[in-house]
C-alpha cells in the first residue's frame, strides 16, 4: 500500500514538473526530456544500489537448510 502510494506521488510529482518546466521558455519536448532523463538516472541509482545489496547479501549456509529441514518434518510428525 505504502509503495503503490509512493509510486503514485513520484509520477504526479514529475507530471507537475514536467509542467512547471512546460510554462517556463521550454518548449513541451524539452521539457519531457528533462524529466525523462532524471527518470533514467533515477533508475541508474536505485538499480545500482540494488545491486550494491545483493552483493552485501550471504548465501544461505548448508547447516542452515539441514537444519531448518529437520526441525520442518519434526514438527509435521508431531502435529504442530
């Protein structure tokens, strides 16, 4: 809900300084292109820093999933 909200702001946000940009001595074209190039930008950053914490992220461990498997059919034996 939060993000759909967001998402939503972002593209009225950048209607409204496409349009701002629009009244200036811009013409309409120029003016898209701008906020059609800070889009791209934006989307440069937020797909690097995406990429940035995927790398950050750690395999799961082996143990782990032996682990979690065991304590799984445990509990499906015993009904919980």
């Amino acid at each position: 809900m939060a993000i759909s909200t967001f998402i939503r702001s972002t593209v009225l946000g950048l209607a409204a300084v496409a349009a701002g940009l629009a009244t200036t001595s811009l013409s309409v074209w120029e003016s898209l292109l701008i906020v059609c190039g800070g889009l791209i930008l934006l989307t440069a950053i937020l797909t690097f820093v995406g990429y940035l914490l995927l790398q950050k992220g750690t395999q799961p461990l082996p143990e782990q999933a032996v682990e979690e498997a065991r304590l799984a059919a445990e509990a499906l034996r015993n009904g919980d």
